[in-house]
C-alpha cells in the first residue's frame, strides 16, 4: 500500500461510519470504486450483520423479558428468588411474594430509566432487527413507532464496545438507587435477558420544558405523536405503570438508509463474510465447466446459507437435521428453487457444509 492511500485510509478509518463513510473507506482499502452505500446494506442485511441508527432527545419504554430458572434451593431466602417462575411457587398475598415483585419492579423501572437517561443526554445507538435492514434496503425508510417496537438493542453512545443485548450494560454501580444499594439489594439477582423499547415523551418531561420544545430536541424526524390509548396501556404493567397511561406521548419516528450506521468491528465481520462467501461462488464456476446445473448450485447454496443462518440463531440448541431439513423445505418451496427439491426431505442433510454436533444428536425424527 502506497504512502498516499495510507494517509486516505487513516483519514477514512473511525469507530463508526454511516453507509456512505463505510462505502468511501472500503473503496479506498481495496483500490476499487463500485461499493456503494445501498450494495453494503444490502449486504449488512444478507449476512445479518449489526447496523444501528442514532436516537436522542426521547426517553423509551421496555418490555424485558426476565431469565427462567428451573429449580430453586430455599424458596424462604429472597436472595435466592432469580426468576419469576419462583412467582407460582410462593403463596398468593404472601410478604416473600410482595418483596420479590417490589424488588423486580425496581429493577426493571431502572432498565427503563437508565436507558432513557441517555438517549434524553447524549444519544444512544440503537440497534436495527433484519425486519428493519430489509425494510431500508427496499423502501430506503422505516417508521419506529407502536406498530413496530423492536427495538431490541442499545449502545451508550460512549461505551460502544457494549453488548447492544445486555440491558444491564446501562445498570453500572454509579447507577443504582442509594437506598437499594443501603439496603443490600443486589441487581444481579434478577437478570433481564431480552428487551424491546418504544419512543416516548413522559408527561413529567413535557411540563417540564414544553410539548414543542420536547419534539424540537428529537434529532430524527417525527412523523406522528399521540397519547397512549386504552389497548395500548393494557399490554404493559407492572412497573411500566409510571410511563403506560393516558398521559404519555408515543412517538412515530422515521429512520432512512442516511441514518444507518455500522461500527469499524462490525464492518470487518461483514468483509469477512464477503470474502469467505466468494469460495463457494468460485466453486460454481469450477462446476459449470464440469456441466452440473447452475440451478441446482444455486438452490444448494442458498439452502445452505438459510440452514447456516437459523443455526446462528438457534441459541438453545434445539433444532436437529431432521427439523432443520424441513424448515430449508418450507423455506425453498415458495421460492423459484422449488423445482430442484429433492423428492425426500432427508436427502437436504447432503446440501449442508456444516452441522453442529448437537443437531446430529438423538431428538426430533428425521423425515422419511
């Protein structure tokens, strides 16, 4: 690498890029000048890749999904009460009972606030779901709003070495409330293992500086904002009560592809997968010479892929290759690789290049 591409280089290199910024420093690393934005997001979509946007100026209310333990040692000491299946197993209206839900309700108001602290501060990065990438790369817009709550993961916008996942990322030991720290409350006794928020305004916030004034601070567009209705505050309770009522604005907010935003270690994965993808693609090659149907290669590949990917998600290991064999059938039926379905399903196990040990293990049937 020459002196001169070295210094563009170090110019184009940062901790995060937008579509553009990325573009610009990919052209520049590999000498070339077809990588465009929509072709990276394409790409963050097809390799499902992490791809955030950047929200400041509103506070967020969560639906947290709380972890499940199946046994419990002394259902008497609160310390050990780190689940809410523990709920079925104390005695309705009982003090160990109350405690527990106090407790859980404090802790989950801070999974609310902490977050909401920082996007009202400094910003957040929030993290989009495929459904969201797809919708970009398609529409080149998408609406965050009620219909669509799937904000799943946060980054503060000074830590961005954080797992977007963790909610408690936010719950450091600065941040949690004097009195439940006096009182020996320890925040790791209940874990919070899935989030999902929705843009608010409390009304707390808007008496405090004004409706307008609270919309002007919000730095993407907003293209609706209205109170809470009556359905909407039925699908939360618990601690949500101080955010979900009548009170509240929710917001309609658009983020478009110039928002989208992918970090410098996210962007070397997605090269990566670029880079491994092209052996497979030089394999079809090789094959179309040894006159095997490209269509055949085709539907092998991207069965493969989809086979690949669902594993990736699998994180309680549960699918084996005889589901996962008729999850790729299902998913090849539809499409125009329907045709080069073998006629059992079984035979599928032979497109895939890799299976985890698991899936191998005794389980589900295969198909016959």
């Amino acid at each position: 690498m020459n002196v001169h591409k070295n210094i563009a280089l170090s110019f184009n290199t940062a901790e995060y890029y937008s579509m553009q910024e990325a573009s610009e420093y990919l052209n520049t690393k590999y000498n070339v000048d077809n990588i465009t934005p929509k072709k990276i997001l394409k790409r963050i979509y097809e390799f499902d890749v992490d791809s955030y946007f950047y929200g400041k100026g509103f506070y967020l209310l969560g639906t947290h999904s709380i972890s499940d333990l199946d046994d419990l040692d002394d259902l008497d000491n609160l310390d050990n009460l780190d689940n809410l299946n523990n709920l079925d197993d104390l005695d309705e209206g009982s003090e160990n009972l109350q405690d527990y839900i106090n407790k859980i309700d404090s802790y989950l108001i801070f999974c609310d606030f902490m977050p909401s602290m920082h996007c009202i501060g400094n910003g957040l990065f929030m993290k989009l779901n495929k459904r969201m990438i797809g919708q970009l790369v398609f529409s080149n817009r998408i609406e965050v709003s009620d219909e669509w709550a799937d904000l799943e993961g946060l980054l503060p916008q000074d830590r961005l070495d954080a797992n977007p996942n963790d909610t408690e990322e936010f719950l450091t030991p600065n941040f949690i409330p004097r009195n439940n720290r006096d009182d020996g409350y320890k925040f790791n006794k209940i874990k919070v293992e899935r989030s999902t928020f929705l843009p608010i305004l409390p009304k707390e916030y808007i008496d405090d500086i004004g409706l307008q004034k609270a919309l002007k601070r919000i730095n993407l567009t907003v293209l609706e904002h209205y109170h809470f209705k009556d359905y909407q505050i039925e699908s939360y309770e618990g601690s949500n009560i101080i955010y979900s009522n009548k009170d509240t604005i929710v917001l309609n907010l658009e983020v478009t592809n110039e928002d989208v935003l992918i970090l410098h270690k996210d962007l070397e994965k997605l090269e990566k997968h670029i880079i491994d993808y092209q052996q497979p693609i030089d394999e079809i090659s090789e094959f179309k010479r040894k006159g095997v149907s490209p269509k055949l290669l085709k539907a092998k590949l991207v069965a493969n892929a989809h086979a690949q990917y669902l594993w990736s998600k699998d994180y309680d290991k549960k699918i084996r290759i005889g589901e996962m064999c008729e999850l790729i059938w299902s998913y090849l039926i539809d499409t125009e690789h329907s045709e080069m379905l073998p006629e059992r399903k079984a035979t599928l196990k032979k497109w895939l290049s890799l299976i985890p040990d698991y899936a191998s293990e005794a389980g589900r049937p295969n198909e016959k």
